[in-house]
C-alpha cells in the first residue's frame, strides 16, 4: 500500500461535473476579474465565518499584508509573531517596513504563548499576529485582553484553520482582521492561489477593497497606494463549488485525528498534539525525538509525512539581522526538531489510516527493543 501525505486529485474527481460546469460558465461569461463569483462567493464566506466582511484577495501572504497596510502599520513599527510558522507571517511584516518580532509557542498546542507575547510588547508594538497553526485554535481570550490592555491591534492568521472554531466563534472572526489562505492544500482549496481578508468593520473592508486594486475607489483615481491583489473569477467559481462541502470535510479531518488519538495513545516516544474543540486539523502534527528515523522508516513503507517546519523563522537567514541566536525560542527551536505531520486529508481512507498507524506502532516496537 501506499499512502500519500495528501492527495488533492481525490477531491477533484469527485465533484468533476459541477467544477466543470462551474469552469465553462465563467468562460462563456467573459469576465475573469473579479466577478460575479467573487461578490457571491464573498457573500458566503462572509455567512460562514459570521463576519461583516469578507474581501477576496489574490493569496493568503497579500491578505495578510493587506491586513498590515489597512491598518496602517508601516516603517518604525513592531509587529509580534510566533516564531513557529509558514514564513508569510513574518514576511508580510517586513513587506509593509515593520519589524517582526518574534514569540515562543507552546508546546501542546504549538500556538503562540500569551505569556511569551507579554514580554515582548514594546511602546512602537502596533500588531499581534495570533497563528491557528494546523487548524489549532490560538490562545485567542487571552491574546485579545492582552492586545486591548495594550492597545494594540490583532490580526489572524487563519490561513490553515478554516473553518476552525475558537470559542464559539469561527477563527479570522475575531481579531480585527482575518486572513485566510486557499491554497490547494488548505481546507478549503482552490485550483491555484487565493485569499482573503475579513473583518466586522466597515472602514477596514473599505479600505481593503481599495488597496486590492491599487487604492482605487473609483476606476483610474487612486486615493491609496495599494497593490494589484485580487482573487480570479474562475477560482471564486471553483471555491463556490467546494464551500458546501467544507463542512463534512472538516469533519473527516475531525474524524481521522480522533483515529489518530486512539490508535497512537501511550505509544512510547510518541506526542500527541493537544485535544481542542473546533480544531479542524489541516494538518496531524506529533512529536517525537526520533522524528528523522520515522520519517524514513514511514518513507520506506510508502508512507508520505511532511515536517512543517524545519526551521524557526527567527532563524531564517533573511532574518538574521534582527539579531536572534540559537536558545532565543526554545521550543520553537525544539518542535522544529520533531514535529512530524502525519497524512491527513478528507478522502484518505480507513484502510490508509490503519496502515499508517499500524507502521508507527511498529517503528516504536522496534525503538523500544533497541532502548
Ligand atoms: C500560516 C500561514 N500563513 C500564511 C500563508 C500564506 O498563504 P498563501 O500561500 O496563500 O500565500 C500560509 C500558506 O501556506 C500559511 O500556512
């Protein structure tokens, strides 16, 4: 058997028909920029996530420098990141001329650690970047009375966790804005990259739907300096398609980690991530210290697993100007030693699932007589 660490032709095959209906009708229509499609498929977004506004933009890097520029952060300014993320989050930072500076995460949840985030605050922070990293809901009761005490804004990273509930309310609804991702292998994936930014404000979305269009309000009058980000027709038609399904997709996700858990509970050497209500596990992710020998003895076996992510970004060569060593993040620097994202993706079957864990448990077997 083999065992891929996603699939995304799976999915595809099975709504064949209506994506290509989709397809046909957008190219019959003649109008690629945004479109009908993007306007209804914001619309849905908008009920789903229970935001006000839902702004589609080109990728999940521009939503979130998008985010940064709406708010006018910009040159002089701190922006508080986790150490431990894809490296657009800290990226888009540097995009706008601010500084990213970077905090811990936690162990269990590997989501920024409020406590870590306290002591980074500075009279120049204007931004804290919660991460819901894997589908993980962050710490978000605490960062938002940690932002309001300070007075500073909170932009999510939601690009992994659509969908995601955090409190009872969808993550990228809570901060003042949202960014999301919808990137093939996202929850909700599109066929190329795509984006969006939400928030419950109405002077944010103003101001987002100019800067995606170079700062127009109205056509060749620009009031702001923005860029050209915006979310093609097509994808939105592709997008509207899938969002129906998210739902059972996320449940299936739900559904293999719990599998997951039971099947690798005491497995010696092996960490399971924490339990939390509303995680939609875009990505399985355990520890182990010897994560480079599973991967290769799951590698071996045909079994497909990914590290995300190999490096902290406070180490990031681009970065190392802002002057962080090795130790500054311990256990950033720790996950990236161990962290193993293990296959997960609504169509992977039950039998796939079995084979994967019925390897782990062997490996640890093995681990466990050579001890
Ligand atoms: C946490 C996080 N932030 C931002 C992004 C950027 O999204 P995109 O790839 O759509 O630009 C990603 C995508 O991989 C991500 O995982």
């Amino acid at each position: 058997m083999q065992v891929p660490a996603f699939d995304l032709t799976r999915q595809n095959e099975q709504l064949a028909k209506p994506l290509a209906e989709a397809y046909q009708k957008v190219v019959a229509g003649g109008n690629f920029i945004l479109g009908e499609a993007v306007k209804r498929f914001e619309a849905e977004m908008a009920e789903v996530l229970r935001v006000k506004h839902a702004v589609a933009v080109a990728n999940g890097s521009d939503a979130l420098v998008l985010a940064l520029m709406a708010l006018e952060i910009g040159p002089g300014d701190e922006v508080i990141v986790p150490g431990f993320t894809f490296f657009a989050t800290a990226g888009a930072v540097c995009r706008v001329g601010a500084t990213p500076v970077f905090a811990d995460v936690l162990p269990g949840s590997y989501n920024l650690n409020p406590a870590a985030v306290r002591t980074k605050v500075t009279s120049r922070t204007k931004a804290i970047v919660p991460v819901h990293l894997f589908g993980g809901p962050a710490a978000m009761a605490e960062l938002m009375a940690l932002a309001s005490e300070y007075n500073v804004a909170v932009i999510e990273d939601a690009a992994q966790s659509g969908g995601s509930i955090c409190g009872g309310l969808p993550t990228g609804s809570i901060g003042d804005l949202g960014c999301f991702s919808f990137f093939p292998t996202k929850n909700l994936g599109c066929f190329g990259d795509g984006g969006m930014v939400t928030t419950q404000s109405d002077a944010l979305a103003e101001k987002l739907r100019m800067l995606r269009v170079h700062g127009a309000r109205k056509k060749y009058y620009h009031e702001l300096l923005g860029f050209n980000s915006r979310l093609d027709t097509l994808q939105a038609a592709i997008l509207q398609v899938k969002l129906p399904h998210l739902g059972e997709w996320l449940a299936r996700r739900q559904a293999i980690a719990a599998k997951y858990r039971e099947g690798l509970k005491g497995v010696p050497g092996i960490h399971l991530p924490d339990e939390a209500e509303g995680h939609t596990y875009n990505q399985f992710t355990i520890t182990t210290p010897r994560r480079d020998a599973l991967r290769e003895y799951l590698a071996a076996h045909a079994i497909g697993s990914t590290i995300y992510y190999p490096l902290g970004l406070h180490l990031q060569p681009v970065f190392s100007g802002l002057g962080y060593g090795r130790g500054d993040l311990p256990v950033t620097e720790e996950l990236t030693e161990t962290v193993l994202s293990l296959p997960v993706f609504p169509e992977l079957s039950e039998a796939e699932q079995e084979y994967v864990i019925a390897k782990i448990l062997k490996f640890s077997e093995g681990e466990t007589c050579r001890k």
